[in-house]
C-alpha cells in the first residue's frame, strides 16, 4: 500500500481545519485551543500545531492530510510538517482579500521546502462576496500553470475535488520522473 503525505495550509481562518473535516473518513486529530487576543477573535479556536486526517483512495493508496497552523507565531511548525510532503494545498479565503499577501508568503515558503506539486484552493466560494478563482490568481500573480481552485471547505465534494486536483498533479510529475 501507498501512502501519499499532502498538506494543507493557509493563512489564518482560511478553513484548513474545516477542509480537513469534511473529506477525512477518521475523526480529526486536532491541537486546537481558544483564542486568547481579542485581536485575533475572527473565530473561538485556532491550531496550535497541526491537523491530521486520513482518506483511503483505494487498498493500493492511503492519503495523510496534515493541516498547518496559519497563525505566524506557530510557523515554526511549517517546516516540520512539510517534511516527506509530495504535495501541498494553500487554502484562501476568497472573501477576504486582507489575507492575500500572508496567503502568498506562506505560498513561497512552501515552495521553498519543497518543489512539490501544488494548487491553490479559494475558499468561501459560496460567500456574496468572494473572489473568483480567476481574479486571485492575477492578484496573488500565479502562474497560469498551478490550478486555483474553487472550494466550500464546509462540503465534502468541494474538499474532494481539490484534493483530486493536487493528487493528479502528483501523478503527472511521478510520471515525468
């Protein structure tokens, strides 16, 4: 059996946690912990050092989802978990666009750990106020060959279809190899 190593991450209250949920078929092993500055209380909890979460494809491939902290303070945690990665998400929150630049510094470190497949999730696409997958891409200025993804990280198929995305991303660069 084959396991594949992705992690997920993101700025700040992007949804990595909640992408994690919904698409894991075990129970989330989460290192969340309520949030302490008032300035930061866009939510109640945030993760501290990771998410874990697992998707069997098939009985030949077993997915391990690790999710990042997005606060900087826990960023230390990044390199750690990027470790044996063979693929990476950066989720965004599409709907707030004072997130963007965090979203493509976390972008560019990722890649520097690793030149692995990657793609771009925009969150929140359900959201009036959401950015198209194709604005954010001449926003954030990504390159037309990385995938920006829509996603409703609160929905299973969404999640799914980002994953989906980055694992072919896999596979075609294993089949380069």
């Amino acid at each position: 059996m084959q396991t594949v190593k992705m992690v997920v991450t993101g700025p700040f209250s992007a949804g990595k946690t909640q992408f994690i949920r919904s698409i894991s078929e075990i129970d989330v092993v989460s290192t969340e912990r309520r949030i302490s500055s008032e300035s930061e209380r866009v939510k109640d909890e945030t993760t501290v050092a990771m998410d874990f979460g697992r998707i069997t494809v098939d009985e030949d491939l077993v997915l391990y989802l690790f999710g990042t902290p997005g606060q900087k303070r826990f960023d230390f945690m990044w390199e750690i978990l990027s470790e044996g990665m063979l693929g990476f998400v950066v989720i965004i929150d599409s709907s707030r666009p004072e997130t963007f630049r965090e979203a493509k510094r976390i972008l560019e470190v990722f890649r520097g750990y690793s030149p692995t497949p990657y793609v771009v999730a925009a969150n929140k696409q359900d959201h009036e106020d959401a950015w198209s997958p194709d604005d954010m891409r001449i926003a954030l200025k990504i390159a037309r060959d990385i995938k920006v993804l829509p996603l409703v990280a609160v929905d299973k198929e969404s999640a799914k279809n980002v994953l989906l995305e980055l694992l072919y991303s896999i596979l075609e660069e294993m089949d380069r190899e």
